[in-house]
C-alpha cells in the first residue's frame, strides 16, 4: 500500500516554463513533507520542505504547495531551468507515535526533463 | 567535510554469498538510515538507527542486518544474497535534533546479485 504517491513518471518542459511536480498521500498523520532530487549515479539531496501546520514555503525558485484537505503537495519551479532535469522525489514523515524517528516515506520519483 | 560516504560503489554476488556495504559520516549525526531504491518504487527503508546502539527496522528490513556501534558508521549486511536484493542502496544521515528529517543521502551502492 503506497502512501505516498507520485504519479506522474516523467514530466516534460520548455527552459524559463513553469514546472509543476505532484504527489499525493494517504495517511492524514503525516506531518512534514519534503521534496529531494537525484542526479543520476548520485544520492538525493534535500530541497524544500514544508510542516503540516503552513500551506505554502518558498525558496528561490522553489515554492511547495500543501493542500492537507485534500491529501496534495505539489512543487513550483519558476522559471525552470535545464540544470533542473533530474528526478524528484516527495517524501513525508510521520511522527504521531511517542518517539521523534525521523522515519520517511518516499513517492515513487517524477523524472523532469527541462528543454533548452 | 566528506559527508555521507558509502564503499563499495560496485558490487556483484551470487546468490547465498553474504556482504556488508559501509556507510560513514563525519558530521557527527545521531540519525542514520539505508534505503533501497526500485525503479518504479522510490525510496524504501530498510533499517534506521537513532543513536549508537540503537538500530529499528523500515519497512523492508528482511535479509539484511544492521548495527551501530560507533556514532560514524553505520554497516548493512546482506546474510545471503539472493536476486531479490538486486538495487542500489542508500545510506543516509540527519541531525538528531533541529530540522531532523532533511537527511543527507550518500552516493549510493550499486548491487546485483546473480
């Protein structure tokens, strides 16, 4: 059972264009949401995040969206860039139970391909 | 800083051969973890560790065995391999305390097993 889920595979955009990157999730206790890239044959690194108490956490060209009613985030890059082509990946955390684990549960990746 | 290390970049096995891939950091974290990462599945984890001697299974933990020993180092062993464990693995770490969940991920590891 995914209960974080990105569904688009591969996203497709013009240099200087909006990208926009979606996930869902399932489980209302979730309560802070990051995004990460991944170059190829490198590890993810750490991009934005965003806790489940605000809608909205800009940085530099990167603003993420959180829709709590309806289980949504969704990324903003703006304007996009080629050097942005890479694979994105949502992740969420859960910490209702007694203990601060750090534990995340990823999305499936979108690839983004930006288009000189 | 060399942050998030991980030997070996390459690996091939058998099927029943046992290994363990090394995971290092020196940034003095409490959090460490390993993932492995499926086309189609994202990210999955599979041991975590809070602090030194204290280790937590993910969500796919079966086949693999971890221990923390030291606050640096963080090994997974794979007890007998098996063509299942194919993927590339990622070790990563994060501060204890402050914005715990912003991870620093290593390189990766690259496995096949045949």
């Amino acid at each position: 059972d995914q209960q974080v889920k990105q569904n688009s595979p591969s996203l497709s955009v013009q240099e200087g264009r909006i990208s926009i990157l979606n996930c869902d999730y399932t489980n209302s206790m979730f309560d802070y949401f990051l995004w990460y890239k991944k170059y190829p044959a490198e590890g993810p690194t750490f991009l934005i995040s965003i806790s489940s108490i605000k809608d909205k956490n800009e940085d530099g060209r990167f603003t993420v969206f959180l829709n709590k009613s309806a289980k949504h985030l969704s990324l903003h890059i703006v304007p996009s860039q080629p050097g942005d082509s890479a694979v994105y990946f949502c992740a969420a955390s859960d910490n209702s139970g007694s203990s601060n684990t750090g534990k995340l549960i990823f999305g499936q990746g979108t690839t983004l391909q930006v288009k000189p | 800083n060399a942050g998030v290390t991980q030997t070996p970049k390459f690996q091939v096995l058998k099927t029943g051969q046992s290994m363990t891939l090394q995971c290092a950091q020196d940034m003095n974290h409490e959090y460490m973890s390993w993932y492995r990462q499926d086309p189609g599945m994202g990210l999955r984890l599979i041991h975590y560790s809070v602090g030194a001697g204290i280790t937590d299974q993910g969500e796919v933990p079966n086949g693999y065995n971890v221990s923390r020993s030291t606050t640096e180092d963080f090994p997974l062993r794979l007890l007998s391999a098996a063509p299942s464990q194919t993927s590339v693995y990622f070790c990563a770490s994060s501060y204890s305390g402050g914005i715990l969940y912003e991870q620093y991920f290593g390189p990766g590891t690259r496995l096949t097993v045949t």
